[in-house]
C-alpha cells in the first residue's frame, strides 16, 4: 500500500466498536431521561423546576452559556490559526469546527427549554424589536450557526469525493459521498473557489463569534443587578470562552487520537502547542477575572460588598474557588512547564478547565440574581435561594449528552482529520498509476 492509500486508510472514518456502541446508548439513554423530564416540565410548568422570581434565571442560562463559550472554539482554531498561516493546527481543525457546530446548535435548544413557553418562539422572530439584546442574540446565534456550518461543510468538499472511491464497495455510502462532495473533481477552477470561500468564511466568522460572546456578555451587563453592572463583560466573555473552547478541543483530541489510533497525526507537538496556546488564555482570562472582581472590591457600594462576600467566603465560596482555582490556576501552574503540555497531564488539565468553565457560568449567573438591587417585598424565605431541581439536572445533562452525541455522530461519518490538506501539506498526492510521489 502507498503513502497515499495509507494516509486515506488511516484517516477515513471507522465504524464503532463494542466500546463505541456502549457509548452511544448511554448517550441515547441520558437523553430519553431528559425528553420525559422536559415533557414533564412543559406538562406542569416552570414551577416544578427551581427557579421563582428571583433566580428567574437558573442552571438553563448557566449551560446555554457554556455552550456559547464552547463554541468560540470554531473560530480561534479554523478561523484564527487558519488565517494566520498556523498549519500544525491541520490536524484540530475539523475537530474544533465539530465541536462549535454542536455546541451552537444546543445552544438554541437550550434557550427553548428555557421558556416557560416555547410554542411561542415564533413571537421572537415576528414581533422581535432591536432595542431588545434578546432578539440581537437570537440573531447572532443563527447567524453564526450557518456559517459554522458552512465552515465545516466546504473543507470537507475534497474528503468527500476521496470517500466516494473509498467505499466503492459500499454503493449507498458512496453515493452518499458523492452527492455530497458536489462533483468535487480538484480542477483549478474548483480549488480557486474553495480557497476563496473557505478564506470568505474564515474572515466572517470572526467579527459574528466575537458579537455572539458580546451580546450574550450585553444580556447581563444591561439588567441593573450586582455582579452584573460592568463595562467589562464583553472581553471577560470572549477570554473565558477561548478558555472553554480550547479546553473542550484538548479533551476531545485526546479521546479521539487514543480511541481511532492517530498518533501519528495528532503528535505531542499537537498538544505541546495547543498547552502553550491554552496557558496564553487562562493568563488573560486570569486577568479578566482579577479586573472583574478587583474593581467592585475597591468601590465596596453595599450591594456589591454582599455580592463579593457570598463568592469569596459565602454560599458559593468553593464553587467559586474550585473554579478559579482549579480552572485557571492549577492549569497555568502545570502548562507553563513542558512536561504538563504532554497528552496526559493536557488531558487532564482540559477536563479541568472545561469542568471549571461550567461551574464560572453557574456562578455568574445564580449569585447575582439572588442579591438585586430592590428586593422583591413578600416572597417566601425558600425563594431566597436556588439550587436546581433534579428535573433540571436531567435536561442538563441532557443537552450536554446531546451536544456528545451529535460529536459522535458527525466523527463516524467525517473524516476527523482533515484527508486533502493533510496529503497536501506532506507531500503526498494521488497518481494515476497509484503512485505516491
């Protein structure tokens, strides 16, 4: 076999083991649990979950803004890196657009679940007007999908005409690429075409991404309430999401080159970079957060005294801690020597990270609600605080298993390296006597 035919064996996508089908079904499971949860919740109503009028907000709006963070990632690794000539990022480049592409997309759904009403989502778009944020981020959020989607789909224009002959043996798999591939044949025209628009696209995603994290950081910043009230939440968004999404692409890429053996592509130079790349991010999202919580301290007003007292020494001390701590600290601590940017001690500190992301979003959102600015006269002392319900914890984790699934769904069927760059960027190309040069 020749390094061609090699490199496309290795890199075409693999049906699942034993292993995988386990997976799958529990991914199916977890999300059959929190369809009749989300039944349940539409059957009765908000009230049989947490949230009351004061945390009108609860664990929905923490995850739907994880999932916005992890989705930054399509445009730092695709965009960015691609744009700025970076190639050892070849290897991470689907894998980061997967990620955003399933990530946007719970993004949205977790907003429905949100409501208290979702048969009236039409409304958003009927009667939306633009001096609210919300119909901004739902114009942002569908903006930046098509053009995920987009972005993941054009690459992919070659490896899907490589497919086609691949699986010449299977004729439904193959018409399937074929269709899909949209004739690619690699014409100069075709390549002039694809290169424009894959570098179109890399450009537009880039101002859409940092608008998404912008509005979303504005929904907050423009609700008067403490922990909120800040000029600094665009860029506190757009650092901590760059966190998140790297984070989540260094925990897949590790489960990905062990699972579908692709040391030989994703090297511990991969993950040596992606470690420099990520302690680069927590330094400047470790900035955000002192600038974040270093300003209301200096000005102590009472309401953002009480705010500060709760994160450092109160009820949510150790989530707070465990994220800033764990999150930020210990993985700058690790990455800034050589020997933590290796797969495992990385993994490690991506999980960490990505958990630590998590639980930032949950406490940016619940403490402040709970200490506004005029409270709410005559409510019971229960309303006072707020802790998700275990129906809210099921459809978490059912969107988070969704998101999973949708990952997994779109590596069985897409190569997960990219297969036409790869060749292209070491030298091996398909001859007509099956050559490699």
């Amino acid at each position: 076999m020749n390094k061609y035919d090699q490199l496309v064996e290795d890199l075409a996508p693999k049906k699942f083991g034993k292993l995988g089908q386990i997976w799958v079904g529990f991914l199916i499971v977890v999300i059959l649990c929190a369809v009749y949860a989300y039944f349940q919740q539409i059957k009765h109503g908000l009230s049989i979950t947490g949230m009351r009028d004061y945390a009108l907000w609860g664990v929905y709006i923490s995850n739907f803004v994880f999932f916005v963070a992890i989705s930054l990632v399509g445009s730092l690794v695709t965009a960015i890196l691609r744009l700025s000539g970076a190639t050892w990022s070849t290897p991470l480049t689907r894998i980061a657009e997967v990620i955003a592409v399933a990530a946007i997309i719970m993004a949205g759904l977790t907003i429905i679940i949100d409501m208290g009403r979702p048969e009236r989502i039409y409304n958003i778009f009927l009667h939306g007007r633009l001096q609210s944020p919300i119909i901004w981020d739902v114009l942002v959020i569908s903006t930046y999908l098509v053009i995920s989607l987009m972005l993941l789909f054009y690459p992919l224009l070659p490896d899907f005409a490589i497919m086609k002959k691949y699986y010449q043996n299977n004729p439904k798999l193959s018409k399937l690429y074929g269709k899909l591939s949209l004739n690619w044949v690699g014409n100069q025209q075709q390549v002039k075409i694809y290169n424009k628009s894959i570098a179109t696209l890399s450009v537009l995603i880039i101002p859409v991404a940092f608008g998404i994290h912008t509005v979303t950081a504005w929904l907050f910043a423009t609700t008067y309430r403490p922990g909120w009230d800040s000029s600094n939440f665009g860029p506190y968004f757009i650092a901590g999401a760059f966190v998140a999404g790297s984070g989540a692409v260094v925990v897949v890429m590790s489960v990905l080159r062990k699972v579908y053996h692709l040391e030989a592509y994703i090297t511990d130079l991969h993950f040596d970079k992606m470690g420099k790349l990520l302690v680069l991010l927590c330094l400047i999202y470790l900035y955000f957060n002192v600038n974040e919580y270093l300003v209301p301290a200096y000005k102590t007003t009472t309401e953002e005294a009480d705010h500060l007292a709760d994160l450092f020494i109160g009820d949510y001390a150790i989530m707070f801690w465990g994220a800033i701590i764990g999150g930020l600290v210990i993985p700058i601590l690790v990455l800034l020597f050589k020997k933590g940017r290796k797969p495992i001690p990385l993994l490690i500190v991506g999980i960490l990270v990505v958990v630590g992301a998590w639980w930032k979003r949950y406490i940016i959102v619940t403490p402040t609600l709970l200490r506004p600015f005029l409270p709410i006269q005559g409510v019971p002392k229960s309303w006072h605080s707020y802790f998700p319900t275990a129906l809210e914890w099921t459809i978490t984790f059912g969107t988070l298993a969704s998101a999973l699934l949708i990952m997994t769904v779109l590596f069985r069927y897409l190569p997960i390296i990219p297969i036409h760059e790869t060749a292209e960027e070491k030298g091996i190309v398909e001859t007509h006597n099956s050559e490699s040069l």
